[in-house]
C-alpha cells in the first residue's frame, strides 16, 4: 500500500514538471513572438494555454483524492498541499505568458514594444526564460541553494521593470499612448512572472526543510 501512495505522490511532481516546461516554452514563445511581431506564434502560445490549465485541474485532482483516500501526514501531507498551491502557480506563470502573447496579437503587425524600451525587453525576455528553465530544474531536483538563486533571478526582473518606467518618464520619450499602455502591461507581466517562480521556489524551500517565510511570502501575494 505504501509503495502504491509513494508511486502517486511521484506522479504529482512529475506532473508538476511536466506542468513547468510548458510554462517555460511559452514565455519564451511568447516574448519570441513580443519581440519579432510573429502573429502566428502569439497565436500559438494563445491556444496552448488550454494545456497548461489541463494539467492543473488532473493535478488538483489527484491531490484531493490522496487527502481524502490516504489522510497523508508530516512530510507526505507537505508534498501534497505544496503541489496544490505550486500548481496553481504555474497555471498563473502560463496565463502571464499568453498575456504577453495577447499584446504581441494585437498590435501585429505593429510592434508593441516602442523602439526606446526595446533593448529593455529583450532582457526581460531573456531573463524569464531563465528564471522558467530554473523553475523546472529546481522541481526536478528540489535543490534548496537553486531555490535561493531563482529569488536572485527575480531580482533582476524587478530592476528591468523599474527600467521600463525610467524610459517612459524619460524626455527623449516618444512613445503613442497605446505604446505606453503596452509597455506598462507587458513590464507588469514580466514582473509578475519572477514573483510567481519566487512563490514556487520557497514552496520547494518549505517542502525540503519545513520552513516557510511567512513575510515574504506575503509581501508577494498571489494575483
């Protein structure tokens, strides 16, 4: 009986990689897409978004059965409650992706981003593709030390998004309105991004060690 629960609480984390790398292919997809006005691309990351919500409803799924079928305890009831919220993460990372995808769609075959905030983007993009690639190893591996380095990779996000408001309120700023919009929203996104890889990593951290910083944790809330 106990190799059976083990067998199923395995299933849960590689479903949540599994979970993860479609986040990863369409943030990048998607600030591919952002950055080159590829409307079928944006199109793409649009209609695979479906994906990644399925995945967590069969996760959410499979965590209520075990609650209600195994009563788990200790570190069997931390996995289980911590795939719950790290799914429902990942499903958030997936919706700022096709946000991102959605700018590039509309404006196309505009570019949304204004030439002045373009150099911006690009990292930003870089720099989320990193922060995603580092979120499906570090659920693979459930390395504490690789947790601590996505809450670094977060802090980059964070000072490119302050980057993105330094070039609006610039005097050489020459951006439409609509520009301006899109340059908010889409910085906003990135941003959120980075928060979210943050929640999962310190879900990881508390998964490992038993500790949850409740301050931070907070400080970051969950939209």
């Amino acid at each position: 009986m106990r190799e059976i629960f083990e067998a199923e609480l395995q299933q849960l984390g590689d479903g949540l990689v599994d979970m993860s790398r479609l986040v990863e292919s369409a943030i990048s997809r998607a600030g591919t897409a952002l950055l080159e006005a590829d409307h079928q691309l944006a199109q793409d990351v649009i209609a695979s978004d479906h994906e990644i919500d399925k995945l967590e409803r069969e996760l959410d799924e499979r965590c209520v059965h075990l609650l209600a079928q195994q009563a788990p305890v200790a570190t069997d009831l931390r996995i289980v409650i911590s795939a719950l919220r790290i799914s429902a993460t990942l499903e958030r990372m997936g919706d700022l992706a096709r946000h991102v995808a959605e700018v590039a769609r509309g404006r196309y075959p505009a570019q949304a981003v204004a030439p002045a905030a373009r150099e911006t983007f690009e990292k930003m993009h870089e720099a989320a593709v990193h922060v995603a690639g580092r979120t499906s190893q570090l659920l693979t591996t459930r390395d504490v030390e690789l947790a601590a380095e996505i809450e670094q990779d977060d802090d980059r996000l964070d000072t490119l998004h302050q980057d993105t408001f330094a070039a609006m309120l610039a005097l050489s700023w020459s951006g439409t309105a609509q520009e301006t919009i899109d340059v908010t929203l889409l910085g906003r996104y990135y941003e959120r991004f980075g928060d979210h890889a943050v929640s999962v990593a310190r879900r990881i951290t508390f998964l490992v060690t038993g500790d949850f910083d409740t301050e931070h944790a907070h400080s970051r809330a969950e939209v």
